[in-house]
C-alpha cells in the first residue's frame, strides 16, 4: 500500500546529473565500524537495510583524508588506493537497493584525540587534551590535497559523491571562525580570508571529482559558541560554497564544545528548522534540514513550507532502517522513532564503542543479532511489559513462537509510562507506541491487570517462561521513612500525588535528575516546551545576529526551591551519559537547585529533612522528600536454584539486575535471548 500523505518528502529532486529517489538523507552517524577494515563487511549490512528501507541519501560516517585529520588513533581515513576495495563493499550494497551513497569527509582539526592534531591557530579545544599545531601554508596546500584525493578515491570506490563536514566546530569550522582563527595571513583576518579553505577544499573537490559528482557541504549555520560566525557571515560562506561548486547544502548546529544542547530529547522537535529556512532563501542550491527531526509529519511539513528542500536524519536510521518505506505505505504508526537519548550511539561514540541505538539493538549488529523464523514453535510466556519484555515478547513472536505477555499493571511500557512524564522526556511515550503496534501486528497475547504465578505459569503448560518483572524501588532505611511527608518517585510521576513548594529529592541518579526536572518545570509553560521558549531560556539566538547566534538566556520561573542529594563524595550527575548528563546538569543549576554531595541523611519529622553534611548537623525544612534512591531486582517468578521440569526461565533487564537497570540494555537482553528461543 502507498500513500501520499508524504508527497513532498517522497518526490524525487533532480540534481542534473542524478536523481535522488527522495528528500530523506540519512546523515552521517560514526557507528565504529568504519575505523577497522574489517568491519567493513558488517557496515555495508547496516548500510544495504538502510538503503533497502527506502533512505533517499545515505552519508557515511565522518572518514578523515589523512592522519592528522584523524578524529581518535587510527580512525577511518581514505587516502591510499589500497582502500578502496572496502569502500567498494558499501556503495554496492547500497546501489544493489537502489540508494546512493556519499562518504563524507571529515577532518577533526583541534577535537582530534591524538598527538597529530593541526588547526587555523595553536589553541586547544577544551574536549581534546592535545594542543594543535597551527598548519602552515605548505600544511594547508598539503590538506587541500589531501581532501581532493580523498574525493577522488571516494568516485572510484563507487561513492555518488561527497558530504564535506564544514560544522560542528571540526578544522573548516576552525577556520571559518574567529574563535579558533588567529591568524594574520591570507587564511585568517577577514571572512573572505578565513572562509578561504573551505571554499578552496570544494574549489579542488570538483576539480579533482569531475562535474558529475554530488558535493554536500555540511555547513554550520548556527555556531553556538563565542567567537563564532554572524548571519551575514554564514551568508556569505554559504554563497561563496555554492560558487566554488557545492550542489547540496546541509546545515549544522552548534559546536562540540558547545554549551547549548542541539540533540538531546530535551531540544524540541525541529527546533533549528527556522535557521535552515532563512538559509534557503539566499542561495540558489538545495538546502537540508537536521537535527531533532524524527518523525515524517514533521519533514514533510519542513518540505512542505518551504523550509528547506530536504530533510537530514541521522539517528532515526539507526532506530528504524525502514522509516521511509513505512512512512511511504502508511504504516507510520510502525516506526520505531529515535527518542534522542543518545546512550547507545553517541555515548558509546565517546566510549569508543561500537554505536547502537537502545530502541533497536540490532542497529550496527544487523550480521550478529540475526531474528530468523524458527523451525520449532513453542508457546513461550512474557512475564512484564515493560521495555525488556516488549522487546522479548515481539521478538520471540516475530520468529514464529506462540507469546502471551503478562502485566499486573492495565497498561504495556513499564518505567517508560515514568519517563514520559518528565519534561522533555515526552519521546518515551513513541516507544510505547511502536511496542503496542508490534504487539498488535505479530498477534501476541496481551493479558494486562494479571499477575501471575510460578504454578500458573508451570500448570499452563509453556515451554519457555521470559521473567521480565523489572524492579521494586529501594526503601533506604532512614528514620522517620513513613512520614507523610515522604514520597516515592512513582507516587509523584506515576500517581500524580501533590508535592509542596520545597522539596528534597534523595538520590541524585538518573531518575533524582528526572525528579528534578519534572519538580521545577514551570507549569505555565507547555509540554512538550515550544521551540522559541526553549531558544530563550538556554540563549539562543534564531536570528544569528549576535556572533555564534548567543544571547542573553531568560531565566526560567522554577515553581519550586530543591535540593538533589546523595550520600557519595563525587558530584552529582557524575553517573549519567557522557552527551547528555551535563544538560540535565545545567538545566537544574539554572533552576535554582541547590546539589549537595556527601549527604548522611539523619530522621525526617514534621520539622523536614535532618541531614549531617560535612560534620555538620543541618535542617532542611522541606514540605516533601522524594525517594529516588534506586531499585532492587524483582524475580520471584524464578524457580530455585537446581530446580528442574517444567519450563525454561529466564530473567531479563531490571529483573536480572537492577543496579544497572537501564533500558539499553534491557531492550537489548529481551531481543538476544528471544532470538535464542
Ligand atoms: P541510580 O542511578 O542507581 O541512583 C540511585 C541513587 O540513590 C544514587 O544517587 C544513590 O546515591 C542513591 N542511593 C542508593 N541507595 C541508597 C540508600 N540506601 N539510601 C539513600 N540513597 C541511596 O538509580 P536511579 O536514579 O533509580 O536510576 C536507575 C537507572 O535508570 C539509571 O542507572 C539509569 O540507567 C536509568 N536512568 C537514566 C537516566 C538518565 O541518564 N538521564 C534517567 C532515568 C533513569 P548514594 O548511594 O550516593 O546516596
Ligand atoms: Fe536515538 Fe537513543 Fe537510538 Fe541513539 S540510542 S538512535 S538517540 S533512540
């Protein structure tokens, strides 16, 4: 079935020489696969389901056109033809499907984590711990060079073009900018100077390349950093691109080092589209959309008004390698959408991991965590619907098993149903949708408001018991524990009880920085937060009229005072994801929350919360004290140890262990053992 519900997004754009199918491109997303040759294999899998599922445009992961431009040791780089049979294995598999393919070059200048690292000018970024060496002239003839053969290799590889990444603050990015460019020669000083190596890069690139040969340019149209470009600025790098033979224009925003979030869950839907639009009425070549993009309503709108010519998403391929195709047969509601989280892609990115995605764990394990149809079905029961049993259950059921999934609760999504509740979180509630969709379509069983037990589970006669029964919430011994005043996270995000206007929030992980966040949220302002009143309060400037697009933040009108505890030395947060902790950090500090470390917490009575912090005996006199003092296991359901007939158990996510109880890998452990069964 087909549906024009998307026309725009699905029309195809006539480049001259070629033809896109689409106006989605599937933006560049290092996976960490492209650093070692032989990986290449497993990378041209994720890329051929991608190109299958309908991707219009897909660009590779940043590769760097020589050893300086290296963004970690050893990182993927094309410049010796000895490379190219790799990058053959991945234009095919993406032509064999019918998509096209750029491979996009990177070049990290000073964020390089290696002793190479070369910029416009010998200042350290502060993410890398390496100074660079400012490139001399013959250094930057050298890189010129150094980018055309990489685009000339990229053509006999098979690649139809190349995406330059010219943003979020990587060596053109440097130079293009006065923040990073001191220099006094003809690279640096006035605009015309310091946009002279991005534009000399492209100048060379169509040299080198041929006319036939797609060049994007990823250019950051919104810097987000002191010292970065005004509007007119980007204007004219924008036009100067174009001239010099750039045929797409991508945009980016903000600079790694950044102190203003651009794609965590928190910034709205869309939010930058607005800078993307004023782009695209000043240059005569196709501008792209990104960031926070996820779903198709959404870029088809963008294309729709005119904000921009196409739509660039990168992390809603590694959720769902067929959004578009499902998208195109109006099957919309079976998209498993990115909720922007970032913990198994960008987070294990900065671990120098292997990316995934959290609602897909297959994402960059599509030749490992195959789901092939069994040849022995069995009736297999899913004890817990939340992230870890959907995840079972819709496995298990896809490969042909029989599934009954239980819940006690009258809902599916488990501590999702929680999640979704705290601002800027709303995306969770996508999830629960997708499951709910899956559930529908593979025919499981869903029996809600059911607890089961082992002898039910034993006398009906399953082959296999999946106890996914998650966690119970710890109840930390303190005196006074069952004063009214006390609540639990789930009385206040699940029950909705009433909480007065001070409060101390016990337990400083991640969901004491939910509780946080859902504690100051003015309830004036809407949910999920309108794009321009989040621009104002993190001081954004759309306008770019201020260097870098800054501007003076709005303080925001916390309708509570807090206190965020834990008892540990180490500061708080220290334990939340390495992209996204530090916004959940600043958002609580710019509402007034007051963190404190190294807490022992004495009695709670009706005077409030008695603490001992640093020797000292203080009072806070709170109306509430939340406990978000983490989770114990849930698995009674298991039989004893040695025990034997009956089904096979297995425990999964918070019920196997709750320590670390995440939904990474919750999701994960539920799709790996369900592809067992
Ligand atoms: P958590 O991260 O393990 O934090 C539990 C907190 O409770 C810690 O601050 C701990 O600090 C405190 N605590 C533990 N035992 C205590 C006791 N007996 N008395 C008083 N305080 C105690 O658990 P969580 O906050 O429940 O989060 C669970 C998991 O959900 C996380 O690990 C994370 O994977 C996921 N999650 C993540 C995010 C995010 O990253 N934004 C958000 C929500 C949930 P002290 O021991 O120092 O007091
Ligand atoms: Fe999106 Fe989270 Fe998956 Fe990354 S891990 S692709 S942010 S859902």
């Amino acid at each position: 079935m087909t549906t024009n519900a998307y026309p725009n997004l699905l029309a195809p754009l006539d480049l001259g020489f070629t033809t896109l199918r689409n106006r989605v491109i599937m933006g560049s997303m290092h996976t960490g696969l492209e650093d070692r040759f032989y990986n290449y294999g497993k990378l041209a899998a994720f890329y051929r389901e991608r190109a299958r599922g309908g991707a219009g445009l897909i660009v590779t992961g940043g590769i760097s056109p020589n050893r300086q431009g290296w963004l970690l040791p050893f990182g993927g780089t094309l410049n010796f033809l000895g490379d190219v049979p790799n990058h053959r294995k991945l234009t095919r598999a993406v032509h064999e499907e019918g998509g096209k393919i750029v491979l996009q070059i990177l070049h990290a200048g000073r964020y390089g984590y290696q002793p190479f690292v070369v910029s416009a000018s010998g200042i350290k970024s502060p993410i890398s711990r390496f100074t660079p060496k400012p490139l001399t002239e013959a250094g930057i003839e050298d890189t010129i060079r150094a980018y055309a053969r990489c685009a000339k290799l990229a053509k006999m590889a098979g690649y139809d073009g190349v995406e330059v990444m010219g943003s979020e603050g990587y060596l053109l990015n440097q130079f293009l900018c006065a923040r990073t460019n001191k220099r006094t020669d003809a690279w640096g000083g006035s605009i015309e100077n310091r946009m002279r190596l991005p534009v000399e890069v492209v100048r060379r690139i169509r040299a080198a390349a041929g006319p036939d040969f797609i060049i994007m340019y990823r250019h950051s149209v919104l810097d987000l950093v002191e010292g970065g470009n005004t509007w007119d600025e980007v204007v004219a790098t924008a036009r100067a691109l174009e001239a010099a033979g750039v045929n797409l224009l991508n945009t980016g925003y903000g600079w790694h080092e950044a102190r203003i979030p651009t794609i965590v869950t928190s910034v709205p839907r869309a939010a930058f589209a607005d800078v993307a639009a004023r782009l695209r009425k000043e240059v005569g070549i196709p501008v792209a959309a990104s960031n926070r993009i996820n779903m198709p309503a959404e870029a088809e709108q963008l294309l729709a008004s005119g904000s921009a010519d196409l739509v660039s998403m990168a992390r809603p391929f590694l959720a769902d390698p067929e959004f578009v195709n499902k998208a195109a047969s109006g099957r919309v509601d079976e998209i498993n959408t990115c909720i922007a989280c970032n913990q198994a892609c960008l987070d294990h990115t900065f671990q120098n991991k292997r990316a995934s995605c959290l609602v897909n764990p297959r994402a960059c394990h599509e030749t490992e965590l195959v789901v092939r149809k069994t040849v022995k079905p069995k009736r297999i029961a899913v004890v817990g619907a939340g992230p870890a049993g959907l995840s079972a259950a819709t496995v298990a059921a896809e490969r042909g098993h029989q599934v009954t999934l239980f819940d006690g609760l009258d809902r599916i999504g488990g501590q999702f149903n929680v999640a979704m509740r705290v601002p800027g979180k709303e995306e969770f509630a996508e999830t629960i949708r997708y499951f709910g969709r899956r559930l529908e379509l593979l025919g499981v069983q869903v029996r809600l408001n059911e607890r089961v037990t082992r002898e039910q589970l034993v006398a009906a006669g399953y082959d296999e018991v999946v106890v996914a029964t998650g966690i119970v919430m710890r109840k930390p011994r303190i005196e006074g524990i069952d004063h009214p005043k006390v609540l639990s996270y789930l009385d206040v995000l699940r029950d909705r009880k009433p909480v007065g206007q001070k409060v101390a929030i016990i337990g400083a992980g991640g969901i004491g920085f939910d509780m946080g966040e859902f504690l100051v949220h003015d309830p004036a302002v809407p949910l999920p937060v309108p794009a321009a009143h989040w621009m104002a309060e993190w001081g954004v400037d759309p306008h770019v009229a201020t260097p870098g697009g800054l501007a003076a933040p709005v303080p925001p009108q916390p309708p509570r005072q807090v206190w965020l505890l834990q008892r540990k030395t180490t500061r708080p947060g220290a334990g939340l994801g390495k992209t996204s902790g530090w916004v959940h950090r600043a958002t609580l500090v710019r509402n007034g929350v007051t963190m404190m470390a190294g807490v022992q917490y004495d009695r709670i009575d009706d005077a409030g919360l008695h603490i001992t912090v640093g020797g000292e005996q203080r009072l806070l006199d709170v109306d509430h004290v939340v406990i978000c003092a983490g989770q114990e296991s849930l698995a009674e359901l298991m039989p004893a140890e040695g025990a034997t007939g009956g089904p096979g158990f297995h425990k999964i996510g918070g019920a196997a262990l709750a320590a670390e109880l995440d939904a990474k890998r919750a999701i994960r452990e539920g799709a790996e053992l369900a592809a067992r069964l």
